[in-house]
C-alpha cells in the first residue's frame, strides 16, 4: 500500500492539481510511519526526481518537506540532497530580495505572515510596484524557503549530506540574517554547526593535545561532555569521567531526559582567542592554518545543563591521535595566551 502511495504521489507532484497534491502529503507521511523500513529509502529515491521537476512552485517545496519526513522515519537521502540544497539556494536568495523589496515598496507594514491571504495580498501589492513578473518568483521564495530548509535539515541528519554542503560559512552567512523569520530558519542554523571532521584540541593546563574526530554534534554542551568523556578515557586529561548516563544520552538519546544536570568539565576558546559558547557548535571553531583549533583550560566556574540532542542523529566524538608534544607546543604558538583570552 506504501509503495502505491508513493507512486500516485509522484504523479500527482508532477501534475496541475495542487489541492490534490496537497492533500496527499499527510496521508503518505503516516502511510510511512506504517512501512517496512526498507521501502523508506526506495521511496525516497523515486520522489527526489519528481520533486525537482515539479511545474507548481509550492508542490514542490512541500512535497521536499514530506521526503523529509521519510527521511527523519529513516529513510536515506540520497539524490534528494542534491535537489533540495540547490533549490534551497535559489530560495534563500529569493527570499532576501523579497525582504528588500518589501522594505521598500511595503509601505512601512510588517513582512506578510506565510498564508494563503497575506501571500496573495503581498504579491498584489509588489506586483503594483515591480509588476508581476518579479513580484511573483519573490514573494514564492519567501513562501517556500522554510519548506526548502526543513528539508535540508532532514537531509543533514546524514554525514553524506552534510559532505555536500560546500562552503558551509556561505551557507550560514544566508541564513543567520534569516534566523528570525521562521523558525525553519533556526533549526537550518543548529543543522549548519554539525562537522564530520578532525578537531585539533589542545589542553593548555597540562600541554597535552590530540586530533579528535567529531562528528553529529550540534553544540558545545553536546561537544563539551563528549569529549571530557573521550579525553579523560583515553588517559589525556586526568579526571573523573562524565556520567555514562549522560554520555549515552549525548551520543543516542533518550533526548528530553529527566537526568539531573551534567557539569561543566572545560573553558572552550578557539584560536583566535575567542570564548566558544556553548550554545555554538563545532562549525563555529574558528580554522587556522587548515584546522579547527580547540583549546581547552580549566573551567572557569561552575555550570550546569541537561543532557540532550539537538537532533536525533548519532554523535561521535574519538581520539585518533594523541600529539606529539613538540606538535603541541608548534600549535600553542598559533594561540594567545591565556591573559589575552
């Protein structure tokens, strides 16, 4: 019965009739949290290319968002990324002209709210102003951009996604400005900090340093706990260990645990000297010569938080490399000193 759903969705994403493409996208979704696993992936695939072709602007960006949810279910992304982080851009870029014209032709009124009324009232008004044809792609790529982003963030649940984002700061210089538009626009941001890569992390109290591979981390109270969890087990950084509890829910969930508080193990500065927050995340390490550089000192004083991921995936944090401590005193050189942090 799933794979019929998926069939008649395809055709009808392809089609004219947006009522009844529209009106398809709850029953697959549910449909698709009754399907065998494996026919998630299949699915998937056979919708990506519909998807991308679809002829009626806003099919396409919802029915992206339900694919999303095929995915979130598990199903993987596969050529869907390619589509949806292309059409992304397009949207984004959409969307920021929309905002200027807006504030420059709205009349001092609030950017329009994303109903069926307020989009048509915003696309008679900047069509009195632009005329139609540039009115229109731009109040649809203020319309469809949040649907666009809710299915990239889908999409970055997995490392092979993530791997196709490019130049990850072009993508989040777009979105930041965005972040309060929609609350799509938020959950784009957190997806955008995830890395799967190589951390430098020097522990400067004690000189010691190790290459750590990180991956499906989303912040630093993620990364924080982690990686005292990973320095600490593999004899870096003497200690006691994060609780395993605490570890496990970091690493798989449960998320919304009713654990008590996890403690603050470090101070996280980057290279530049900068204090990392721990409501940043591992994309925002800034790079120098090549690498993300973490520092870690003492903690500064005592904090508090619940352990939690942002999003369902999988997180690693590993030590690959313990440094050798003349490469450790080559890379403290890039670094300022403490009384300057």
């Amino acid at each position: 019965m799933f794979v019929q759903q998926v069939q008649r969705f395809h055709q009808l994403i392809l089609g004219q009739d947006v009522n009844s493409a529209l009106a398809a996208v709850a029953p697959l979704v549910q449909a698709a949290r009754l399907a065998p696993a494996h026919e998630l992936t299949p699915a998937v695939t056979h919708l990506a290319p519909a998807i991308g072709a679809a002829p009626i602007p806003f099919v396409a960006a919802t029915a992206a968002t339900a694919a999303g949810a095929l995915v979130e279910l598990g199903g993987s992304p596969g050529p869907l990324t390619r589509i949806v982080l292309e059409r992304l851009g397009s949207a984004l870029t959409g969307t920021h002209a929309f905002i200027d014209a807006w504030m420059a032709h709205g009349g001092g009124r609030a950017l329009p709210e994303r109903t069926q009324m307020d989009v048509t009232v915003a696309t008679g008004l900047l069509a009195s102003q632009l005329g139609p044809d540039r009115a229109m792609p731009l109040v649809a790529a203020w319309r469809d951009a949040p649907h666009w982003a809710l299915a990239a963030v889908a999409c970055l649940h997995h490392a092979e996604a993530r791997a196709q984002l490019g130049d990850r700061a072009a993508w989040t210089a777009q979105v930041d400005p965005l972040h309060s538009a929609a609350p799509a626009f938020m959950r784009l941001i957190l997806a955008l900090r995830i890395v799967d890569e190589h951390l430098l992390v020097l522990h400067r109290p004690t000189r010691r340093g190790a290459m750590v591979f990180v991956s499906g981390v989303a912040d630093n109270f993620q990364l924080q706990t982690l990686l005292a969890d990973a320095l600490i087990g593999a004899g870096l950084v003497q200690g006691k260990r994060p609780d395993a509890r605490w570890v496990s829910a970091f690493q798989h969930g449960p998320d919304g645990t009713v654990l008590e508080h996890v403690d603050d193990s470090f101070h996280l500065t980057d290279a530049t000297g900068a204090t990392m927050r721990n409501e940043a995340g591992p994309a925002d390490i800034a790079v120098v010569s090549g690498s993300r550089i973490l520092v870690l000192d003492d903690a500064r004083y005592s904090r508090h938080w619940r352990p939690g991921r942002r999003f369902p995936i999988t997180a690693q944090v590993r030590v690959d490399r313990i440094l050798t401590q003349e490469e450790v005193e080559a890379w403290l050189g890039y670094v300022p000193p403490t009384s300057a942090v």
